[in-house]
C-alpha cells in the first residue's frame, strides 16, 4: 500500500523513531554503564551520557580473568562463538538432509519419520533436560565442546521450514536433473543448495543467535570456566555474595556478548530478509 | 538418430489405475512422431516412461534395438522439454545447457565450444549470461530446445512444449522446432492436446484416448479416414458434426424421418452415427437436384476467412457447425440448403468404430422424401 499524503509520512517516520529510540534505549544505558567507574555507578542514578573510564573499563576486561571465574572474556566469547556456529551449522547440516529424504525418497515409514521429527517440536531442551544430561554424562562429555552443541543440533523447526521450501520446487525440475544425469548428491549440491540459499541464511541467523543465547545447557553441563560461556558468566557475575555488582563490568561483558550476533546479522542480512520475504525463485 | 520400439507397454500405478494398456508403437529414425490425445488419455505417462521418470509396468522399450526398461533416464541417451521449460532457476542460460555435459565429465572447454554452437543455432548468443527469470517466455523455450539439443541425444522427447506460449510464438516455435528436428534429423516423440500442433508437425500421428492408442499414421490419413469416433471427433476444427442415424432400406434415416442414400453397408435397423466436417458441407446451388439437407441458422461466428455456422436440421437437437466463406452474407434465421459428397461421409457403429464405405463410392447422396 502506499499513500501519497505527505502528513501520513512525516507520522510514519515519527512513530518509527519513537519505536527505535524506544529498543535501543536500553543498550545505550548498557553502554554507558559500561563507561564508568564503580563508584560513579553506585553514588549516582543511571548515567545518560558515555562516562571517561571506558577505554580503561574495556581495557581491562579484555586483559584480566572475570571476577571469580579463571577465564577471560575473549575466552568465553571464543566459547559461545564455538557453540553458537556448531548448533548453527549442525542444524543446517541435520535439518539439509533429514528435510531433502523425506521430501525427495520414497521410503518406507517416510510420513511416520516426518511426524516423529514434527513432533519434537514440542519437546525443547528444557523438558528433556535430564535425560540428556544422563546420556551427556555418560558419554564423557561434561565440560567440552561437543558437549555443549550435540544435543543442540537436531532442529524441527529448521528441517520443518527446509521441507516446506523443498515442496515448492516444481517436480518437473528434479526430473530435469534426472535426465541431465545428476544423480542424488550433485542434485543436492548443484540445484537445492543454491536454491535455498537464502532459507538457509535466515536459518543460519536464527540459529546462530538461538545457539548464542542457551543458558540452561551450558549452565548445566559446564563447570570448567573454560568451557563456560559468556551468557553464563554474565548471570555468574551477577552473584557476588556480599560484595557488590560490578556493574561496569557486566554492562561491559554484555555489550561485547552482544557484537558477534550482530555481526553476523550484517554480514548475512541481505540473504536473511530476502529469504523471509520470498524464496529467490 | 535412433529408432524407438515399444512393445506392449504397459503401465500400472501402485494404487491399481492403469495409464496404459500395452502401446505398441515404432518409430523410425529422424520421425516425429506426435502423441495426441484429451487430459488423462495417458499420453504424458507414455512420454515419461520413454523418459524412464516413470517405471514400465509390463512390455518392452528399445531404443536403437537395446532394451532400456531398467536404465535411468540419464543412461537412455534422451533428452526432454519441459511444458514449464524445468530451467535451473540459478543457473546462467550458458550453465543450464552445459549441465548434463558437465555431469558426464565433458572437459570445460569442449562443453563451452558446444553450448557456444547451440546458442549460435537458436539465436540464443547474447543471452549466455542471463539467468532464465530475465528471459522471456519464447527465449526460455528456446533455451529448453537447447538444453536438449546440446547434448546431441539420441531421442528427443518434448511434452506440450509450446503450451505455455501466447498464440502468435506457438505458431513460430511450432515451425522451428519442425524446421530444427528435420536439420538435425533427430527422433523425437513430441506430446500434445492441441490438435492444430499435432496435424503440423507429425510425421506420424498417435491418437490416444484412455490408456489405448486409438489410430497412428499420417496426419492426413487420420483425418480423412478416422479409424474410430473419437479420432473423428478429436482432429479438425471446428469438430466433426454428427448425426445419430438408423439403416433403412439400403440407405440410412435420420430421427427426424429424413432418408440418405449412403453408400454403407449396415445391417437393416442398426443404429449408427454419421459424421460430417463442417468444411465438407456447402451451400446448394439453386439448381442442385436433390437439395440435401435444410438447415436453420441458429448462430454465427465470423473466423475473418471462415464463417462458421451453428445450424439444426429440423426436429434434431445436435449441432450442425458449416464452415461458409467469410464473405458470406448469412444472418441468424436464415434457412440454408446444404448438401455434401459421400466420400466426405464417415459412419460409425454404436461401439463408435468406423462401417467401411459400400463399393459404389460415386453414388450421389440424395434425400428421399
């Protein structure tokens, strides 16, 4: 729809500023926090403007451990950048091939494969978290990477939307292939990748920032500061026993926690909004 | 260039439908052979199955005497156009024809110089780069001709490959891909329900109708003598008229009480029908003897050179559509006199197979009052 009436545009655009100046006020505060000292923190109410210790407050954090953790930062962003793109690129690569059998075979038990997977949708980490745990333990795989991204990686939801984009491609294609002498792989690598090349680009976002923000698990299964990672430690500084909340810090470690996530939403964003909105046919 | 055996072929679908009920066909090298029939007559499934998309249920297949039932389609040495072209979306023109050369592990060069010759022979050079939804409806088609040509395939196998065309390309393409299957002398088995297409381009022409080949031969012969009445029906246009009738006396009668004198032999009493084409009936002169048939005109459709006239004898319910000349100055009401030769005259029995012609071919058709 569009409207030629110059009234409606000027409140458009109002409206929208409001709207983003409404979603990133917080950050800012984030951010300003994170440019002062501690005791400006605790003598003043929150500060609206960057403070003058913020090289220092980032300086610092990036060279010295955690306050009671024996990691440091960049080494628990390292961590969740490990986590975050194996979930990622285990659930593309999982969700690739369940959705293209089940779309492109004739098996037996095909239909009942699909609603087995379909149904696990309703079943998140949380509700099986115990059992696996167990299966976790027993496996030896308590404090390392695999670990943490495994039992992660099967996505419904990801081969649920492959499925539905694969349905899209009109039969006559796969037969073209057929005939032209693709066999199943080169079908796969030559045709369909490409072809969803933008789903998978809004997967691997969404994804990546779904891997980046687990807590329970790595909570859970991590006691090893070198395999925590840095959404865990933001809750883990928060717990200071008597002393009080480096603020400075944690709005600091939360600002940096945020960069990779929206990195790779630049990087990738072209891909990703055009795959929302239509599938590059 | 090939020759293509089917032998009873035959195919069933898991649920129990049969498409075909055992085609026997043979096509020689460089024919073209058209496959034409109603939706669902199973003329796409035969093409599929020469394709190798779809299993043989039963029968053989050979192509150049080598039975090829078990083989992939890739194996089969065939080629195939698409009625929706099936164009690799993400794919340059250049990468979509080279494709099935690359996967047969055709070097680089070689592949480039042969898309480059095919591009050449349909006009498609400029256009290497582009993707196919930069293209349009008729460089797209040719594009699909390319695909198939490039790889230089023993069968060409096309299914209703201009159906997605407006009028005036279809009329082109029609005439290149007669003209490309001719230079290249390829056997190609090409489908279709448009039955302009089929008469144009067929070498030989395969009317089917439920699974069954109903007729295959030339064009013309097809037309001038329907071996059933549903070939009858299916090639020409407008439609054959037809006319339910009964034998009576050495001639036939109409419902209407009227009497021919065909030259058919039928059994007294035997129901039957008779089919005429609307271009075989013409005005009576004045001074014609007999006049044949008295018509009213019910509706009229001006073609530019035709007029087609939607007319009914009296006391009938069918139709009976005459093609008059263009300039032509009837108008709705108006009575007509039409009469007709015999040999233009087609009888079908109530199983709707053709009645042989009586020998005296030359009698005159003449109402007897």
């Amino acid at each position: 729809m569009r409207y030629q009436r110059r009234g409606l545009d000027v409140v458009s655009h109002l409206l929208l500023a409001a709207g983003c100046g409404l979603f990133f006020l917080p950050v800012w505060l984030a951010f300003t926090a994170s440019t002062h000292s501690m005791s400006d923190l605790y003598t003043h109410i929150a500060p609206l403007w960057i403070g003058d210790v913020g090289l220092a407050n980032y300086a610092r954090l990036l060279s010295e451990p955690v306050n009671g953790l024996n990691a440091g930062v960049l080494r628990l962003l390292f961590n969740s950048l490990v986590m975050a793109t194996g979930i990622a690129v285990g659930k593309i690569v999982i969700s690739v091939l369940a959705a293209y059998a089940i779309v492109f075979f004739r098996f037996p038990f095909r239909r009942l494969c699909f609603w087995l997977i379909f149904i696990t949708l309703m079943l998140p980490v949380e509700v099986r978290i115990l059992p696996t745990y167990e299966v976790v333990a027993n496996l030896q795989m308590l404090d390392s990477y695999s670990g943490l991204i495994l039992p992660l990686i099967a996505s419904a939801t990801a081969t649920f939307l492959l499925r539905q984009f694969y349905l899209t491609i009109p039969p006559e294609l796969v037969e073209a292939a057929r005939i032209d002498g693709a066999g199943p792989w080169r079908f796969l690598k030559d045709i369909l990748l490409p072809l969803s090349k933008t789903n998978l680009a809004a997967l691997f976002v969404i994804m990546f920032i779904y891997g980046w923000n687990q807590y329970l698990w790595p909570l859970l299964i991590t006691t090893d500061a070198d395999y925590m990672t840095v959404v865990v430690s933001l809750k883990r500084m928060l717990t200071t026993g008597d002393a009080l909340v480096p603020w400075q810090d944690v709005t600091a470690t939360a600002i940096l926690a945020m960069g990779p996530p929206v990195l790779v939403i630049l990087i990738l964003q072209r891909y990703f909004v055009k795959g929302l909105v239509d599938a590059e046919k | 260039m090939a020759t293509l055996q089917l032998t009873r072929l035959k195919k069933r679908y898991p649920n129990g439908f049969v498409a075909l009920h055992g085609v026997d066909l043979s096509v020689a090298e460089g024919e073209l052979i058209v496959i034409v029939g109603p939706s669902g007559c199973g003329k796409s499934t035969l093409l599929r199955t020469l394709a190798g998309l779809e299993s043989i249920s039963d029968g053989e297949l050979t192509i150049n005497d080598r039975r090829v039932n078990e083989l992939e389609p890739a194996e089969r040495d065939i080629a195939m156009v698409f009625q929706n072209y099936a164009l690799y979306p993400h794919m340059s023109v250049a990468g979509n024809m080279g494709y099935a050369l690359k996967n047969r592990g055709i070097a680089k060069d070689e592949v480039r110089r042969r898309v480059a010759a095919t591009a050449e022979l349909l006009g498609l050079g400029e256009l290497l780069e582009r993707r196919p939804r930069q293209l349009s409806g008729g460089q797209r088609q040719r594009v699909a001709m390319g695909r198939a040509i490039v790889r230089e395939p023993q069968v060409f196998l096309f299914d209703e490959p201009l159906s997605n065309l407006d009028a005036k390309l279809r009329v082109q393409m029609r005439l290149e891909i007669r003209r490309l299957q001719k230079r290249l002398g390829v056997t190609a088995v090409y489908v279709t329900h448009d039955q302009v297409e089929a008469m144009t381009l067929a070498d030989r022409l395969v009317v089917m109708n439920g699974g069954h080949v109903e007729q295959c031969g030339e064009p013309m012969t097809l037309y001038a003598q329907p071996a059933t009445r549903f070939v009858a029906s299916f090639l020409g246009s407008p439609a054959m008229n037809f006319l339910p009738l009964t034998a009576h006396q050495g001639g036939v009668v109409l419902p209407n009480g009227i009497q021919l004198a065909l030259p058919f032999t039928l059994p007294e009493g035997r129901a039957a029908t008779l089919g005429i084409r609307p271009e075989h009936l013409c005005e009576a002169a004045s001074t014609t003897e007999g006049a044949i048939l008295e018509v009213t005109v019910e509706m009229l459709e001006p073609l530019g050179a035709d007029m087609l006239a939607y007319t009914r004898l009296p006391g009938l319910d069918e139709w009976l559509v005459v093609r008059l000349d263009g300039a032509h100055a009837a108008h709705e009401g108006q009575r007509l006199s039409l009469t007709f030769s015999p040999a233009h005259c087609h009888v079908f029995d109530a199983e709707g197979r053709r009645v042989a012609m009586a020998e005296e071919t030359d009698a005159k058709v003449r109402a007897v009052q």
